[in-house]
C-alpha cells in the first residue's frame, strides 16, 4: 500500500498547524493538500517558517484528491465542509465540536446553530481511544475531542466506570492562551493574559455537555454531576486539570495503594496513558501526545483527588487526531508520535 494521503482544511489555526508538524514526520502518511483562508496562495513554509522543509502552497480549498481529512476549522463552519466530503467517501477526523454530542438540541443550546445533520452525528465515533478503539476503526468520521474534556474524562473515567465515587464531580482546570486559538482576542493579549490567572464561563463552559455525556455513558447508575470550572494561564500551552469527588462509602478500602491499582489496570496497555509517582505539570507533556495521571486520596476529608496533565495541541488536539487516524487505518497507534515532551 503506497502512503496515506492527508488534507488539512485550515492549516492557519494553531490545532492546523501542530497537525501539519506532527505529520511531517509520520512513516506512513504523506500530506497532499492544505487550505486557509488568509494565507491562500502562499508557501506553507513561508506563512510558519518552523515547516520550512515542507513544499506545499496553501490553497483555499482541497486541491488533491486526498484519502483522509482533518478538520480544524470553528464550529458550524467545520460541519459544514465536512458533510459534502463524508458523503464522498472521505474519512474525516473533525477537530472542531461540530460531532462531539450526540444530542442535537445541544447544539442550539450550547453553540447556538441548529445542526446541519443529526444523522452523521449519530453516526460519528467520539474519538477517545481510551474509551471508544473499536468504534473508531470501523468509523468514517471521528469527532476528536476538546482539550478540556480529553483531560478530564481522562482523568475521571476509571473511578466513574467502577462506580468508586459519589456523583458530585468538581473539575478545576486550567488551560494556556492557545487553548483559545490563534486568532486576536483582547482576553489573550499580552497585558491581558500574561500576570494574570482568570475562572471564565462560570455559567457553563461549551465542553461541559462533552464531559457529562462521555462520563454518563460509563455508568449510567451513577448519574455523575459535574461542576466544570476553566481558567486561563499565562502559557502558551497545556491544561492541568484538578478533579475531585467523596469516595463512595465502603470502596477503596485500602485507600491509595486501592485507588493506584484502579489507575494502572485501567489504562496498562494504553500507550499515551501514564499514571505518574508524583504530582504532574504540564510542561511534562509539551509537545508530545501523553496523558499524565496521578491518583491521590485526601484522607482527612474521604475525597479523590485525580491531577492530569495534556498539551492541549497534541494530546488535546493535532496528536489525538494523528491517534484517531493511524487507528482508522489499521496503522500503529502511535506512529508519528513517538517524539517525547520538550525540555525545560
Ligand atoms: N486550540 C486548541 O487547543 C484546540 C483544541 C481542541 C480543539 N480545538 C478546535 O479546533 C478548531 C480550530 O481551533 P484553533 O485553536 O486551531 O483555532 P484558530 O487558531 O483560531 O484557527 C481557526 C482557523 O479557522 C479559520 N477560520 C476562522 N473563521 C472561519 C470561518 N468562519 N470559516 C472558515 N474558516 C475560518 C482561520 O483561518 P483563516 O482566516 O486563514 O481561514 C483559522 O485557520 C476549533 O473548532 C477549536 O474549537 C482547538
């Protein structure tokens, strides 16, 4: 089989751009085609000199007949191109939320459009290997998922599918400025953001309903309730995420020595899941497609406390993406994201 040809549609956006990165150095892929609006006609290498070896000028739309495409365009927009290629035949890895819920109502509630096609989005696989590999083999289209959610349902799912906790689920996380993309904004603006730590959408975060569904559909007895809190930091990348919930009266027993043998068998033959010694930070993932988990137990109170850690670009975004295709096409999960994190 000759390599698999890739397209990217919006190549300009930062989860575009870590993407055509991450690709240039997977064996068995070759990207054909790359599109953004802004850059239209000029050298990929040109626009992000960083991807100077590559010879690819981006174009306004696909110009090669290509064998699977990434989306990362905004929501709306995203579904909206995606439809008429999954139709054709094309496999499509949708980086945008435009797939992610299965409930169409939710979309007029959370992103205020009205979904162009409830039917592909029964259809798509919430693309979470940890949780859903089989599906996304079989699949045609993959709804990658947001950075926070991977993080947090990451970091919850163990102790949600064994029913280990109370319902009440408190989820503190913290995302660095291209979290929120690479387009301007005056909340992201250096005076803005550097110096400064900030909670945002305090009446509800647009990944709220991801994290509700993906965690409900592990136990549906347990009924999690989920309080979901975001803040900005002054980082250009990656998302801690703090988790708490009461354990559950009669479980974990043995209390941490219980709770780490939940973590290491869940996620043992995961090659992106690490269940970490120590407290993580999230420069410990930078730049690579790991997860790093550390379970603890705050005796004095009977409360979990699970950390994670993500680049929100790579394990967030562009590497899940690489993860969900190379499963797709029946490739090694981690082909092309064998790099390990950047240090310091
Ligand atoms: N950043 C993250 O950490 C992250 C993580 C997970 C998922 N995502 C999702 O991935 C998608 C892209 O995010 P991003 O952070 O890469 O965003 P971004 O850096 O702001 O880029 C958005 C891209 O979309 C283009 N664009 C903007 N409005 C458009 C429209 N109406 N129609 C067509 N193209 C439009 C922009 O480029 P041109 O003006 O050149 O066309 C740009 O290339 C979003 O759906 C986001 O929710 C992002």
């Amino acid at each position: 089989m000759g390599k698999i040809k890739v397209g990217i549609i919006n190549v300009t956006g930062y989860a575009g751009v870590e993407l055509a990165r991450l690709l240039f150095r997977h064996p068995e892929v070759q990207l054909r085609s790359v599109t953004g609006r802004s850059a239209a006609g000029q050298k990929l290498a040109a626009v992000f000199p960083h991807l100077a070896d590559f010879d690819l000028t981006i174009t306004a739309d696909l110009d090669e007949p290509v064998d699977v495409v990434f989306s990362a365009m905004p929501h709306k927009a995203s579904a909206e191109a995606i439809i008429p290629l999954v139709n054709k035949g094309v496999k499509v890895i949708d980086i945008s939320a435009d797939f992610r819920l299965k409930d169409s109502a939710a979309y007029l509630a959370w992103y205020e459009f009205a979904h162009p096609s409830p039917g592909m989005l029964k259809e798509a696989v919430y693309g979470l290997p940890e949780l859903h590999r089989s599906a996304i083999a079989d699949a045609r289209l993959v709804a990658n998922p947001g950075c926070y959610p991977t993080s947090a349902i990451l970091a919850l799912a163990p102790v949600v599918k064994e029913g280990l906790i109370e319902p009440g689920i408190i989820i503190d996380s913290k995302s660095g400025v291209s979290g929120a993309g690479r387009a301007l904004s005056l909340t992201t603006h250096y005076a803005e953001a550097s110096d400064n730590v900030a909670a945002y959408s305090l009446k509800g975060h647009r990944h709220l309903p991801e994290i509700t569904q993906e965690l409900g559909a592990l136990n549906t007895v347990l009924q999690p309730s989920v309080t979901f809190l975001p803040h900005l930091i002054p980082m250009s990348r990656g998302i801690l995420s703090s988790c708490y919930a009461k354990i559950k009266l009669g479980k974990l027993t043995n209390g941490l020595k219980d709770l780490r043998q939940v973590y290491t068998d869940f996620y043992r033959n995961e090659p992106f899941v690490r269940i970490t010694d120590a407290s993580p930070g999230t420069k410990q993932t930078w730049g690579s497609n790991f997860c790093l988990i550390y379970p603890y137990i705050d005796t004095r109170t009977g409360t979990i406390i699970i950390i994670s850690c993500i680049d929100n670009l790579v394990k967030g975004a562009a590497g899940q993406a690489i993860q969900n295709m190379n499963i797709m096409f029946g490739l090694g999960e981690a082909a092309g994201l064998e790099a390990l994190p950047v240090y310091p």
